[in-house]
C-alpha cells in the first residue's frame, strides 16, 4: 500500500531509509511533479568510501531509479576543514593533495551504483572545492554568515557534545556548519538542487542548508536523512573487529565483503536485504520467513547481491565459490586474502605468531598467542598446539602455500615468492 504520491519516498519508507524530512508534504508534491536533483555530500577523508556511506549512496541510487537527477559532492572543499559532527576531537588536517589523491579512488565506487553522464536523469558528481575556493572571506562574512547565529549553532548536538565533556572546539569546526549549509545553496543556484539527504547526524547541517536557501535566495529547500544504521547488538553498522569494512577492493577484498554480510547476526537479515540490495520487496518478505540453519541461505542471498552490487557478478560468484570450498569442502582457494613472503624468510623461519598478525587473522602476537591457547587457530586445517610454532618450508604444500585460520571464518593463504 503506498503511503506518498512519490515513488521514490515509498521505497524509502518500505525498505527502511527514512528517518525525517524538513517537509515531508512539500517534498511529496514537489518529487511527484517532475525530474527532481537531490545530493548528499561525502568528504575525501580516506582512499575509499566504506559500509556505512554505502548506506547513503544507496539512497541516490533509488532517487536515480524513481526518474530523478542524483549528485553526488565529493567534498574537496570542506575536507580541508573539520567536521565537528559527534566527533569528541578535532579531526586531522589534510592537504590538497591528499584530498585529490582519495577522491580520484573514490571516483569509482559510485559509479558501480549511479549511471553518470550527460541525460537529464544520470548522475553529476561535483567537488565543492571549484567554489568553495574562490570565496572572498569578507564578503561571504558579510552575505552568508550573517544568517548563522552562535546561539542557534551552540543547540546542534555536535557542538554540545563537545561543551558538556569540555572538549576544545576550534573555530575553524564551526565554519564547517556554515560551508555545507552554503553548499546546498550553490547546488540549487547551479543545478536547481532542491534536497540534500544524508545520515541522521547531518539533520542540523542539512537545515542549516534549507534555511539558507530561504533566507538568501527565498527559495523552498528539502532535507531528508535516514536512520543512524545499528546492528541488533547496537554496534555501527561497517565496523570489524579488524576494521572498516571498506568498498574499494584493495582495502577490502571481495571475499572478505562477501564474508562480512555472510556473517550478519540473523536478526538483522531482512533489514539489510533490504538496505543494501535491489531484490523485490515481496522475494525479501519471504527470506524473512525463514527460521533455524535455513536463514543461512538468506545470508548467502545477502552477501552475493551486496557484493555483485559493489564488485560485480563475477566477483560475487568468486567469492560465493571460494567460501563453498573453504567451508563445506575444506579447500583453499586463491580467492582467500593472500600474503606473500620472500623464500629467504621461510627458510630462516618465522614465528606463527608473527604470520597470523601478518596475515591479518589477529591484530596483535598477543592475540594470535590467545587464539592459539584457545584451540582456534589451524595451519593447514590441524589445529596449532604450540604458540612457539615456528613455519618453515615443510609447512608449505608442495613447497607454494600454506593456509591460516583464525576460528571458523577467517582465513588467509601463505605464499613464497
């Protein structure tokens, strides 16, 4: 049963993305009467986008899918500065260049999600640094800053965080509100942008934004944001014991992405067939049915959709492949995370120790010396005894590999080179 003339919110609230907007009606009617552009800002903090921004880039991709126009803003202006948001510190300064450098990695992420192009419906992305830059401080003291008060500012959750645990907030922090609500404003001026969406963090950014438009252009502007994405247990969706669960596959490899959604806690399941797959919402309600030992097909279903949607069909049937034979057959793959070492080090030997930390199975000796003592490590699929275990060429098969496990999910491939 639809719930709002706009398709496009309709899937929003049935898959579980909505959360508030600024003007749920106005924003019904005005999506509903033609091709609408809407963005949602990533800052290039890092060489790659992870889990938790693939929430939000799967809102762009249903904004695309209902007819309308998506943007994604690589924030290579906003970046320079830091973003207070529930933040309890300040967060690193980047160059320019380093911004550059994350943004031409990122690039390719989105493009496994939106269609860019030239077409009134395909994707724009656009880096806030081509005005940001060029702003006069004086004169955009004068013209935007003047409709931004310290006392309204000093409400937004991020800056009272910071106050009530009498953590330092840099004035340059409190810039960082002002540049994205300008954002929005140039986005319309630019584009016709007339929503920005984002997490439920950003709420007090995104309005910002709308009561900019209002005030200086007396224009009616959007906000949108989703819902902050928790597992059952309540830990932040994206996040590994080793880790962020990233999208670029250099940093998280398609085995490894496919393992994590394979992994989800059952509870959360249907929630994230829906999030971060395209399946019909009838063919997901049945995997909800599912019960005992038969909800691990509904994860298997969830880990090849999310991975073929971020890495492909190809690499999600690698990865489905790989683990059928790890785990139901007990082979190596090459597919599994793979290290490789010099020969002359094997010879001399090297502590197992030191390899399952170097294999990225544990996070530190310590940790490996626990697992071992635990009975949860395996060389070669025999359980390790001894912490003191030192690998040399015998251990290898046929003298190329050898495979590590860290309990019953984690492993990694050995080689010499």
């Amino acid at each position: 049963m639809t719930q709002y003339k706009s398709d496009f919110l309709n899937i929003l609230s049935a898959r579980g993305f909505f959360h508030q907007a600024s003007d749920m009606d106005g924003l019904d009617a005005k999506l509903s009467s033609g091709i609408q552009s809407a963005y949602i800002g990533y800052d290039p903090t890092g060489p790659s986008l992870h889990v938790g921004h693939l929430y939000t880039i799967m809102m762009l991709h249903w904004f695309q899918q209902c007819g309308h126009k998506p943007i994604s803003l690589m924030g290579g202006g906003t970046a320079l500065i830091p973003d207070p948001t529930l933040k309890d510190k300040t967060r690193p300064l980047l160059t320019p260049e380093a911004i550059t450098s994350n943004i031409e990695t990122i690039k390719n992420v989105f493009a496994r999600f939106l269609k860019y192009g030239d077409g009134p419906t395909d994707a724009l992305m656009v880096n806030n640094y081509d005005w940001l830059s060029k702003l006069d401080y004086i004169d955009f003291l004068r013209d935007i800053g003047m409709h931004f008060t310290i006392n309204r500012m000093l409400t937004f959750d991020s800056v009272k965080l910071r106050l009530e645990r009498e953590l330092p907030m840099t004035f340059i922090e409190f810039n960082y509100m002002i540049l994205q609500g300008y954002d929005f404003v140039e986005l319309h001026r630019r584009y016709g942008t007339v929503l920005q969406m984002g997490g439920s963090d950003q709420w007090g950014n995104i309005i910002n934004g709308v009561e900019l438009g209002r005030r200086r252009d007396n224009v009616h502007l959007f906000g949108l944001t989703a819902p902050l994405l928790t597992t059952s247990s309540g830990a932040k969706m994206g996040k590994t014991e080793g880790g962020a669960v990233w999208l670029n596959a250099d940093l998280t490899t398609p085995y490894d992405y496919w393992q994590y959604w394979r992994n989800v806690d059952d509870q959360d399941v249907g929630r994230l067939l829906k999030v971060f797959t395209t399946l019909p919402l009838d063919e997901i309600a049945k995997l909800e049915t599912l019960q005992g030992v038969e909800v691990n097909e509904a994860k298997k279903i969830l880990a090849f959709e999310a991975t073929k949607l971020c890495h492909g069909e190809a690499a999600a049937h690698d990865a489905a492949e790989t683990a059928r034979k790890v785990f139901e057959e007990g082979i190596a793959s090459d597919n599994l995370p793979t290290i490789t070492l010099d020969q002359n080090i094997i010879a001399q030997g090297i502590s197992v120790v030191e390899l399952l930390r170097q294999a990225g199975l544990v996070e530190s000796n310590g940790e490996a010396r626990r697992l071992i003592q635990g009975n949860g490590a395996r060389l070669n699929d025999t359980p390790l005894q001894d912490p003191a275990h030192i690998i040399t060429l015998r251990d290898f098969d046929n003298g190329q590999s050898l495979k590590l496990s860290a309990g019953k999910k984690k492993h990694a491939l050995v080689k010499i080179v």
